[in-house]
C-alpha cells in the first residue's frame, strides 16, 4: 500500500487526491526461496478432508463459508480508502470486504468463489469506483463498491500484481512477464510501455516520467516514461528473491526494501545506500512499510512468518510488534486519517494499531490459536455437536454443526491431534502424540469434561491417522511413523486397551486414514504419491490385498449431519451447508469389488494423478507438527 499522499505531498505535475492510495502485493515465491522457508517456520496443510479452494464448483460462493477465522480466514491482498470515507479490502477468490468506520469493524461481501478472479491490488478513483490489479486479463473495475467486477482491456493480458496512481490522470499497472502499462484517461483505457522481461510486483512513481519497479531478480529505474529501463547505480538486482517495497515520502526521502536490506536516498534517488537488515533483531523479507516520518518507519514481512516492525531511527534500530508465525506473511499495510494503522494477512487477519504501530489488536473471531496452527482432524454429529483437532494442542468445539466454534473447558492434551471420532455426544477419541515417539490415544466418555490416555504400544509404532469407533466397543486405528511403520490396530473395549491387528497389511504401505463399516468390514487408504493404495478387509483385519488409484490416498469420513465440513491449513475450516452429494457419503463404490481380506486392485488408466493430500505426520523427534 502507498501510503495517503496527502500527509507527505511529492511534488509533481498534478496533486495527488487522498483516495488513490496505492501498494504492493505478494508475488509468486521462487521454488528455491520456497524451500528455505522450512527452516523458520511449518506451513503444512493437512486436513481430514481436504478440499482445494480452486477446485470448488462455480456454486462455491453460495454454498461456502468460513467458519473459523470468521469472517474470512483467506489471502486477503489489498488496503484502500476511497474519497467517501470507505475503506475495502480485497484477496485471493474475488475476496471482499468492507469498513465504514476506519478498520475498527468489518463487513464480508463476497466470500471467496473459484470461479472469481484473484485481486493483488487496489485504487479508488471515486466512491465506490475501484480499480483492481489481479489474475489475468490483468485489470478488473467495480462500480458498485466491490459487489460486482467486470474486466477491462489490458494489452498486457497477463496477470498484474501492483497498481499505482500518480493523480487522477496517470494509472501505471505492473505484473507478469515484466509488464508495464499505463492510462492517461484515469483509467477508462491503457497501454503498454516498454516490458522487462521478468515478474514485477512493485513500483513509485515521482512524476509522469520518473518511476521504479521491482521483481524478482529486477530492480530498475525510467526517467522517460517506460520507455527505456536501467538499473540503479551503486544497487544490485541480484539475488533478490523476495524484493519488498518502494516508498518515497517526500521529492527527496525514498526506501527500497528487499530481502535482507534496506536501501535509502535522501535526494530523490541520486545516490543510494544500503543497510543491511541481520536478524534476529530486524526485519527479513521486507513487504510493505508506512513511513510515518523519514526516520519511523512501519515495516511489515511475508515470508516466514508474519511479523510487523517499528524503527524511530530511521533502520539502525527495530522492535518487534507483531508476531504469526503460522502465516506466510503480512501482505498490506494503511495509514487511516484518524492516524491508526491497518493491516491484513495472507490468513485473513484484519489487524488494527492506534499507538504508531507499537501494538496491534485483530477484528476476527477465532477459536483457538490466534497465531494460526495447522488443523489436521474434525468430525460431526447429527445433532450439531462436533470438535476439530490440530498441531499445538489445538482443540476446537461447535454445538451448531460448525456455524461457530470455540476452544471447550478441557481437551485431549496431545501436542498434535491427528485424527478424532466422535461415536456418540459423551465418546470421543483423539489420536496423537504428546512427545516425540509416542503413539497415543486419548478417550473421554463424558463428553470431553475428563480424558484418559490410552497408548497404542510401549513402544514407538507411529502416530494414529485414523479413528473409528463402533458402537459394539470395537474401535480401529491406522497408523504412520515412517518407512517400515505402518500398522493398524484394534481394540474391543472402547479403546481401552489395544492390539496389532496388521497381519496381511504390508508395513513398506503408508496409512492416512481407515474407515470400518462395522467389525469385519473396512478400508486403509494412503501410499505415496506415485504409487497410492487402498486396502479393504472382510474379516477385522487378519489378512490382505490392496486397490491402487492414481495419486494418493486419505480417509473420508460418511458424514450424516446433511452439511460438508472442511478442516485444514493454518487459516481455518471453510463449512457447507449444501447436502453431501453420493460421492461424498463415504458409502463405498459399487465399482469396488467384494473380495476376502484387504484388497487392492488397478483402477482405470485414465484416472489423472493428484497430489498427494496427506503430509507425512512429525517425526519422533517433533511430535506437535506436520
């Protein structure tokens, strides 16, 4: 976001109104910086049933919603103030939201829908005329207050990542494939400048000829226009993998933030130095910044984590403000005319700071850990009751069949709970471990007020990744703890006590989930990706032959409450009150042949390979995550 030009004026050709604010937005992460990011902080996604968002139906919008973060847990994008006092936020899936108070409170207008373009960035031109950057064609136009788009001839017919007004005449939109287009009509038309090649995600403009851009491995300046691009003096567009922001306050105050540096001129961009940023004292991948004055700045990360920082001297110096280290990053930073600050996240956090920066409260309703953890398991019964379990002792409750969910006076204890099922409203089981090594189970008959810890072995046989419970007292598990660690086991006294019940089921087969229809009668399902499997029984067990589909296999849970529950990632659960289609029952299908033991056979050549939707539990030695 570029912050409200009003407070800090650039001295150009044409005053720049307060409503054309402008930012930068996130851009696709290199694979190579993506693997780096492991070594900071797990963003795993592991659901029981997972469901991708970009695979929804085109009746997304009017069947799903969030039900834990509310009012959105998704990749929120975008900050601006359009001249009529209203403030809107935009994200990932045609995501909107709206503010008539500053930030303080926030209203949903549009979920997020598959079939809706991705927005990255935002500018109002007037009230309720916005301007977005986002998924190809590359420009979209709300007349209406973000409740309705429509799309607007781009000649880059890419996707753009940043759009920037200098005044109300001159709109400059940057993105993929290095392209740079630019109105001179407000916005009604564009055309295109001359292109750089690569991705860009940021850019300023002093004046009608005077402009920056950057992008992954591109760090370049134009003095005429767009018309020729060169780099800076004294400055290397190497090596940036995650370049940040551009700000100038004033004609002469200006910042480059990337990776791991802060570049700063202070006469209008004539010479440059840099400041290296080390942590962990000070801010990495730098994202966004609201310069309050050239020497306190607000300096917001995304990339391991979601940090916001503060310097009153101008970077020699920062303090931590805020912390989430389950989110990919802080994507927006505002400065309201009352002086607070806002923010968003990539997990939907629509924060708010009235103290400079120095301390930030967030709007959304959550259950659970507000620092994002990983939900790995839920379940429902008819009545509405239900419970969902996750990485850092995460336990969740909703007695409204998920509209609401809040954290329940006790839970499992279990650092990270795999897998759960509810059998009746007062039985319960959690599957999981709460130090490395072990294979636990926890049990509550009383509706989860008291919990008793009922281990699977003495020793280490894997990490439980699927419940069930039948009403007999026979209940099952499956389990993974590497290569060569896959069992399932059986107990016949509600959980009690349990027993290996593997023979016939190949150990070198990964579990992600199991599922009995009655004592004699279930699936294993899991393998790896490449080579999945699926393996039933007839007989409780003691035997077995498998079924292969291409891709890989999990669990899913029959669910009869009416309504689909999803659970999954460090944002949140997504609910659906449409009807369960047949496929999605968990009744078996008629194509599955009958045949003794665990059974596994070919499915069609024509089924396309998936990724696969289970990662491997924590090893023994980090049995909390994922």
């Amino acid at each position: 976001m570029r912050q409200n030009l009003e407070t800090h004026p650039v001295p150009q050709t044409a005053v720049t109104p307060p409503s054309l604010l402008r930012r930068h937005t996130r851009h696709t992460r290199p694979a190579t910086a993506l693997n780096a990011l492991a070594t900071r902080t797990s963003l795993t996604t592991i659901t029981t049933l997972t469901m991708l968002l970009a695979g929804l139906s085109t009746n997304a919008r009017a069947g799903f919603e969030w039900a834990n973060p509310r009012p959105t847990g998704n990749d929120l994008e975008a900050l601006v103030l359009d001249p009529g006092g209203t403030a809107y936020v935009l994200g990932e899936f045609g995501t909107v939201l709206r503010s008539d108070d500053l930030g303080v409170s926030w209203t949903l207008l549009a979920p997020p829908a598959a079939d809706a373009p991705s927005f990255f960035d935002v500018i109002a031109l007037a009230p309720g005329h916005l301007l977005a950057a986002g998924s190809a064609p590359g420009l979209h136009r709300s007349l209406d207050g973000g409740l309705s788009w429509q799309p607007l001839d781009n000649p880059a017919n890419t996707t753009l990542r940043n759009i920037f007004a200098l005044d109300a005449t001159h709109i400059f939109a940057v993105g993929d494939q290095g392209r740079v287009v630019r109105s001179t009509d407000g916005g009604v038309s564009f055309h295109s400048l001359t292109g750089l090649g690569s991705q860009l995600v940021d850019q300023f403009w002093l004046d009608d000829l005077t402009g920056y851009v950057i992008g992954p491995n591109r760090l370049r300046r134009t003095t005429d226009g767009g018309t020729t691009w060169a780099t800076i003096p004294g400055l290397s567009e190497g090596g940036l993998s995650f370049p940040g922001d551009i700000q100038f306050s004033n004609a002469n105050d200006g910042w480059i933030l990337v990776d791991f540096a802060t570049h700063r001129t202070t006469n209008g961009g004539a010479t440059w130095t840099t400041r290296n940023v080390i942590p962990p004292n000070a801010p990495i991948y730098l994202e966004e910044a609201v310069v309050l004055d050239p020497s306190t700045l607000i300096v917001a990360t995304e990339a391991e984590g979601a940090e916001i920082w503060r310097t009153t001297n101008d970077g020699a110096t920062w303090s931590l403000a805020l912390q989430r280290d389950g989110s990919r990053g802080v994507t927006d930073l505002i400065r309201w005319p009352d002086g607070a600050l806002g923010a968003i996240s990539s997990d939907g956090d629509l924060l708010r700071s009235t103290d400079q920066g120095q301390s930030w409260t967030t709007w959304n309703q959550v259950a659970g850990v507000i620092t994002r953890a990983d939900l790995n398991a839920i379940d429902l019964l008819p009545s509405g009751l239900g419970f969902a379990g996750g990485n850092q002792d995460l336990w969740l409750q909703t007695t409204d069949g998920g509209a609401t969910w809040f954290d329940p006076p006790s839970a499992p204890s279990i650092a990270g709970t795999f897998c759960l099922t509810l059998r009746d409203p007062l039985f319960v089981l959690a599957g999981g471990s709460d130090q490395p090594g072990k294979s636990e189970v926890r049990r509550t008959t009383d509706g989860g007020v008291t919990w008793t810890n009922h281990p699977l072995s003495a020793g280490y046989v894997g990490y439980p990744q699927g419940l069930v419970a039948l009403p007999d007292g026979t209940c099952f598990t499956g389990t993974y703890g590497g290569t060569g660690i896959n069992f399932v086991y059986r107990s016949t006294d509600h959980g009690a006590t349990w027993h290996l019940r593997s023979n016939g089921y190949p150990s070198s087969k990964r579990i992600n989930g199991i599922r009995f229809l009655d004592p004699m009668n279930g699936w294993a399902s899991g393998g790896d990706f490449g080579s999945p499997s699926l393996y039933r029984t007839t007989d409780g067990g003691p035997t077995g032959r498998s079924r292969r589909r291409a891709g890989s296999s999990s669990a899913a849970s029959p669910i009869s409450t009416g309504s689909i529950r999803v659970s999954g990632s460090p944002s949140g659960m997504i609910a659906s009150s449409a009807p369960p289609t047949a496929a999605s029952s968990g009744a078996p299908s008629p194509s599955v042949r009958r045949q003794i033991g665990w059974t596994s056979t070919a499915a069609a050549a024509s089924s396309a390979a998936s990724t696969p939707s289970r990662r491997p539990p924590p090893t023994p030695a980090s049995p909390g995550r994922r």
